[in-house]
C-alpha cells in the first residue's frame, strides 16, 4: 500500500519495550490531530498487540526475538501493522473470540482481540503455526473543529 | 507503575497509578495482594484516577484480583479512563466490580 506517510519500527520482544512502541506509535498518530480518547484507543490496541507476541508469540523465549510495526497514513487513516515470527496460531477464529485464552485463566481474561476489534475501526489477524502472525489494524482519525478550524484560516 | 492504599472507616481505597500493562503486571498483583491481605475492611475501592493506561492484561490483574478475594471483599472501581471504561464495559467487569 502507498502512504503520504510512514514508519517502520523493529524492535526486541522484550516488555520493557511494551510502554516505548505504544508511545511511539501514538506519537506517530498525532501527525493526524487525534482526541485524546482516539490516543487511547490507539495505544491500547497496539499494546494488546505486541504483548500478544511477546507472550504468546514468543512465550518462554527471551533476546533475539524481533517484533516489526509499521504505521502508515493514508488520508485520514492510520494503518498498522504487527509482525512477529513466532509459534503462530493454529486456529485464528478461535483465538479471536472474547475470553479465549491459552494462558492462564486465573490471570489472563482473554480481551485482548476483541479489545483490539472494539477500538479500532478494522482487524484482520493473519498467522502460520510456527511462522508467525500478522495483525493489521485500521482507525479512522475524525476530523475535529480544530482542524476545521485551521482549514478556514488558512 | 506505582499502587498505594489509603485507609478509610468503612473501605480500602487502592490507588493503581501510571502504566499497568504486562511489564508491569506481577509487580501490580503482588503489591495489590499484600495491600488486600493486610485489609480487614469488606469493600475495597480501586481508583483508577492517575492510571494513565490500562489493556486487557490489567483486566486480568483485576478478575484475578476478584477471584482471590473469593466473595470475601468487594470490590468497586472508580475514575477510569474512556478508553479503560470501554474496554471494562465489553469485558463485563462491572458485573464483578461495579463502578462507583
Ligand atoms: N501473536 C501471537 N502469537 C501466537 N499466539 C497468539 C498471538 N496472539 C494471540 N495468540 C493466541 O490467541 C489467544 C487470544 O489472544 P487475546 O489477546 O485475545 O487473549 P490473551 O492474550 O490470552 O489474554 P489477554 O490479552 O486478555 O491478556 C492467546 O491466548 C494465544 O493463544
Ligand atoms: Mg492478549
């Protein structure tokens, strides 16, 4: 796909880097003049997204292991996309349903698909047992009066 | 992450500040189980007031938190974010711990 704008960020599977990439994938995204709950929306998406790879994905690995996003802009949209080359999944609508969970059900609620489904605007996981998933992820940024704004002064 | 309580007649307020993600889960858990054994009160309130961000990781920190409590506190949540009182709506958190 061809973007006016765009940002690719490899980075170790580690979750002290969970706060970072949310971060800077938000930070991207203000180039779109988002509210603050579009933000949060944003960040939260994407960190459901990469904590999948760094516990599931990866799970019980630790070091080399590299996660990729990507953030592009076309229009008023923001597209993203979460690489990992980890276990895969073997049964993706499974997994995507609420409350599903491999992981520990007593610590684990299993949103984290449907928390990614619910705040952004599309979500399509794709994912090869023992190659990886690739989570892409679009949110239509609403025009706000601020940029109205700046539009008519211009 | 930082989580502190405050002590009230009637209820424990837990205050979860900054980032609860999966970094910062075991430490939020086990912080939040100490502060909850040492309580003798029933109700235990978590103001989420200077959390600035909260996934669904942080939804299991809390169902967890209410499984361990077996019935035995109750539990309430207070000020969450719009992002955090979306995602606690689809999750039906509120079922367990309503919000006050
Ligand atoms: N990148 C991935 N690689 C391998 N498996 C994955 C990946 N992402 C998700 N999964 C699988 O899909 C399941 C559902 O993921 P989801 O994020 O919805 O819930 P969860 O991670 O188990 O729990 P929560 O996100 O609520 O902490 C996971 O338990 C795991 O089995
Ligand atoms: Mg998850």
């Amino acid at each position: 796909m061809k973007y006016s704008n765009e940002m690719t960020l490899t980075i170790s599977a580690l979750s002290q880097n969970e706060s970072f990439i949310r971060s800077s994938v938000a930070s991207f995204s203000v180039l779109l003049n988002p509210s603050i709950e579009e933000i949060g929306d944003i960040k939260t998406a994407v960190s459901e997204a990469i904590t999948n790879c760094i516990v599931h994905a990866y799970k019980g690995r630790n070091g080399a292991d590299r996660i990729t996003v990507k953030v592009g802009i076309t229009d008023r949209t923001l597209v993203i996309d979460i690489i990992d080359y980890g276990s895969g999944i073997d049964d993706v609508s499974l997994a995507m349903q609420p409350f599903f969970t491999s992981g520990n059900t007593e610590e684990r609620s299993g949103m984290g698909f449907t928390v990614m489904q619910a705040l952004m605007d599309e979500l399509k996981v794709t994912s090869k047992p023992n190659k990886g998933t690739h989570v892409l992820m679009k949110k239509h940024i609403q025009q706000t009066n601020n940029d109205i704004d700046e539009g008519a002064d211009a | 992450m930082e989580v502190i309580s405050k002590q009230e007649s009637d209820k424990t307020i837990i205050y979860l500040m900054g980032e609860l993600d999966n970094h910062n889960a075991d430490y939020a858990r086990t912080k939040i189980d100490d502060i909850m054994a040492q309580s003798l009160k029933r109700i235990v309130v978590f103001d989420l007031k200077l959390l600035s961000f909260m996934d669904s990781t942080g939804i299991g920190v809390l169902i967890g938190r209410y499984k361990k409590a077996k019935g035995k506190q109750q539990l309430f949540v207070k000020n969450p974010s719009r992002t955090v009182d979306k995602i606690f709506l689809m999750s039906g958190l509120y079922d367990i711990m309503p919000k006050v």
